[in-house]
C-alpha cells in the first residue's frame, strides 16, 4: 500500500462568526502528525465549522490554521474531506467514483493502479463496476473513503461519516477506518455524535462547547482535551473506557444512567 506522509495540524486562535452569531473562538488546538483525534459536543456547538476551517472549505474570521507548519488558504491537496452522505455520482461506477479523487496530472496507468489499490483496502474490488444505487449504505460510504484517500492526503478530515449507518454496519466500519489508518497513515480529524465511536477510535478526544458562565452566542471553545489509553484496536468493553465515557457524557451534560450514548 502507498504510505500517506501523515501532516500536524495547528488551530491558533480560531474564531468564525456568521452574522451576529459567533461560533467559534478562541479555538487552540495542535494534532501530531498521524494522530487521531475525534470532536465531540452537542448539536450546534460548532464541530462541523471547525473541521470546515481545516478541511479548507471555509476560513476562519481570526487566527490561523496550519498544516505542516504552512498556513491554510483555502482548499488545499494536503487534505481530504468525507461526510456521512457518501455524495457519490450516480451516473459513475464506483471505480470511477474512486477516480474522481485523483490528482488530476496522474497517468492514465497510475490511476488505475492506485484505484484497483484503493478498492482492495476498502473491500471493494468486486463491486468496482457497480454504480452507486445497486451497493449498500456501508458500500458506499467504502467508495467515498477510497475516493478521499486516492490523492494521498496528509489530513483526512471526516465529518460524521458513519452517523448514517445501521449499529452493526458502524461497527465495521470503525474497524475498516482503523486498517485504512494503519495501511496508509494519514492524520484523521473526525467529528462524531457518538462517544464510543470517539473512544474506540480516537487518540485524543476534543470536547467542543460554550463556556460555562458566558453568554450562549459567546461561541463554542476547546472545554477539554482527554487521552484515550491504550493501543488500538481497543476492547470497546474496557473498564478504562468506561470512566472516560461518563466523564464525556459529564461534559456534554448527559445522565450517565440514560440507556443511549449518543447526542
């Protein structure tokens, strides 16, 4: 498999604001080259603003965000993006669905190479002439992970990308990102609604969300940073896990005795 040349991340600063209603500030973050690190917080507290700061989809109104120690202006080759809506053509194959990532000066010859690479990490090589209606929801969020990865990014930033999944579906694909991550190691920014998603997954988890005693238009800061012990693949059942997860659910002001684990 190629190697992904893995790329920090720096967040100094960064505050976005649309109209009169700030939602972000303030916001200090540094991600090591490799890591990965998942963003927590309630609905609205600005996790997708901010992965959208350093995906390049949008630009912080004050501060910097930095890749590699270079500052982001906008779009940049050095990341990738997914959502949790695969936004696969449906007229394309997934092969060439997969294609569409490249960079556009690579040879005819290196794209199919990298893309029949790409299917086999995400276990696709037998549907790769299927278009997108006749695959599974699992299929096709597979396709949009290898298209994101088919420029080889130092930063893969991924918002929700499972949130749409069935239970059993999710799980896997928390699996398959985890392989993916260790064939070809980008740094993984990814935001999720879902805690035990963030710490089965995540090296760091972010706890994103208004300060308390500031005004709820004040924007959302960084509240809390936590460590997530162990190597992965973890034991989703660790007792360790456990702590961390009511004390997240703590954080975001969910009863630790409430049956779900989602917000």
């Amino acid at each position: 498999m190629a190697s992904s040349p893995a790329l920090s991340v720096t967040l100094e600063g960064v505050g976005r604001t649309f109209g009169d209603r700030r939602v972000l500030r303030d916001i200090e973050l540094e991600i090591a080259a490799g890591e990965i690190v998942a963003i927590i917080g309630a609905s609205g507290s600005g996790k997708s603003t901010l992965l959208r700061q350093v995906g390049g989809l949008d630009q912080p109104d004050v501060g910097t965000v930095t890749i590699d120690g270079t500052a982001l202006r906008g779009v940049d080759q050095r990341t990738a993006i997914a959502f949790q809506e695969p936004r696969l053509l449906p007229w394309r194959s997934v092969a060439r669905n997969v294609e569409v990532g490249l960079p556009r000066s690579t040879p005819r010859a290196d794209g199919r190479a990298r893309v029949a690479q790409l299917l086999e990490l995400v276990q696709l090589t037998d549907a790769a002439h299927l278009r997108p209606r006749q695959i599974s929801g699992g299929m096709a969020q597979r396709a949009s992970l290898a298209r994101a990865l088919a420029r080889e990014p130092g930063v893969l930033v991924l918002d929700e990308p499972f949130g749409a999944l069935d239970a059993l579906t999710r799980l896997t694909m928390q699996d398959l990102l985890l392989d993916i991550h260790a064939a070809e190691p980008a740094t993984i920014l990814l935001v999720t609604h879902d805690v035990d998603e963030a710490l089965y997954l995540a090296d760091r988890v972010v706890l994103l969300g208004a300060e308390p005693g500031y005004a709820p238009n004040s924007g959302a800061v960084v509240r809390s940073v936590i460590t997530v012990p162990g190597q992965r693949p973890r034991d989703r059942g660790s007792s360790s896990l456990a702590h961390l997860r009511a004390q997240l659910l703590d954080g975001l002001g969910v009863s630790t005795h409430h049956p779900a684990h989602t917000f």
